[in-house]
C-alpha cells in the first residue's frame, strides 16, 4: 500500500453543529478531522515505520442534497462546505483531496460539468459548482507544503468558527485560501508576510457564482486589511500561471 485514501460525506460546517440532517453524523472537526483523518494519519505506515499519505479520495457533505443521497440541486453551501474542509484537511496533515463528481449529470448537485443547453455533444461549466471548485484547487498545485497557521477573532456570536484559511507554498511562490461562510463580510488582518509582499487577489461568492473576479493587487502594507466577501472563497496568490487564468 502506498497511499491511504478515506471518503466522507457524513459531515457538515461548523456552524450548523446543531441542525440535522439526514445521513450526516457530525461536524467537519468532528467526523473528518477527529474521527478519520487525524486516527489515519496516526496508524498509517509502512513496515519500516515510515509514514504513508494519507488523502480524502473522495468527499463532499450530505448536508445539501435529499434523503436518498442521489438528488439534489447545485448548491453553493456544498461549495463553501467543500473548501473550508479542504483547508481543515490540509492544516491536520492531509495530503491531497477529491471531490465528487466532475461530469456526472445524474448527480447534478455536485457535477463540475453539465450539457450545452444548444448543443448536447458539448459540455460546459456548471454554472454554481465550477467556478467555486477551480478557484479552491486551481492554486495549490501538486508538490506545495502546508505552512502553519493560526486565526484568531472569527467566530459568531455563539463560538462558531466562520472563516477557515490555509496557507500553501510552492517553491517561492505562496498561496493563500480563505473560506468566510458567514452572511456578512469578515475582515482580516494578516500576520507575519514579509512587509510589501504583493498577491493577486481573485474571489468567487454566493452572489456571483458563475465567474471567479478578480478583485486586483493586495499588498502587505502596515494594517493592511483585507476583505472576506460573504459567503466567498478567496485566493491571496503570487503563484503564476502566465496568461492562462480560471476566469
């Protein structure tokens, strides 16, 4: 065995830790992270003592979709719940994570592609699920190493974490994935950048599904915020694709 591959679609965002729903046991933290990744991690290795990696194969939430698990609309909830697990996997020693289903049109409620309403040999993005899922994988490129991170001050009223983050490197080219699932803007100041360091900064929100945009230049500047759209997914990057953009 050279790798260890675990799905789970059994989990939730925190902040719904007390509604319910059928066919999902728990909280991210709590079944993901405390119930499978970090025990895998823990037992997973080779004869020789050595570590195996240890990566969520496949993964989405049953949050958003029927009883029946095979029904359901695209929804950008399952989008905001997929990225700020993958920063949640990340942080706690996952090496890699993959989402169901890029092209499957009988699951439409996770599907990345979907048929050319004027052309069914041809297909298309998704108009709620591809765009939230590029701009979540497209900078953290294979082979990037997961910094340590810490965030403090972005929980609701009732402790409920609502912005998720992870900090990825790439040869010297950085990246940062912000997740804020909160109906309102969060704001964030940033901690231990080198001064004047500057990031292309793209978002995607609830609002604005359909395209990722690219908000323009953030610089680490002395009490430089920077600005969580409501239920968004943001990417501070100074990896470099060229002209090739997920636009």
């Amino acid at each position: 065995i050279d790798i260890i591959s675990f799905h789970d679609y059994n989990n939730k965002l925190e902040y719904m830790r007390d509604e319910s729903f059928p066919n999902v046991h728990g909280t991210i933290s709590e079944i993901t992270i405390d119930s499978i990744l970090v025990p895998a991690i823990e037992q997973a290795r080779r004869e020789d003592g050595t570590p195996l990696p240890v990566v969520a194969g496949e993964f989405g939430s049953f949050a958003y979709v029927d009883q029946t698990v095979e029904l359901g609309e695209p929804d950008f909830g399952q989008r905001l719940h997929n990225a700020a697990a993958a920063t949640q996997i990340f942080n706690h020693g996952g090496k890699a994570v993959a989402y169901w289903i890029y092209n499957n049109n009988y699951h439409s409620h996770f599907r990345m592609l979907t048929f050319d309403e004027d052309n069914p040999k041809r297909f298309v993005p998704e108009p709620v699920n591809y765009y939230p899922l590029a701009l979540t994988m497209k900078y953290i490129p294979k082979g990037s190493h997961i910094v340590r991170t810490e965030l403090r001050d972005l929980t609701d009223d009732d402790g409920f974490p609502r912005v998720y983050m992870t900090a990825a490197v790439k040869d010297d080219a950085l990246t940062l994935l912000w997740v804020n699932d909160a109906d309102k803007p969060a704001y964030v100041t940033i901690e231990g950048l080198e001064p004047n360091r500057s990031f292309n900064h793209w978002d995607v929100t609830e609002e604005s599904p359909e395209r990722i945009c690219r908000v323009g230049e953030w610089v680490k500047v002395d009490d430089a915020m920077l600005r969580l759209e409501p239920r968004s997914i943001t990417v501070l990057t100074t990896y470099d694709y060229g002209q090739e953009t997920v636009e």
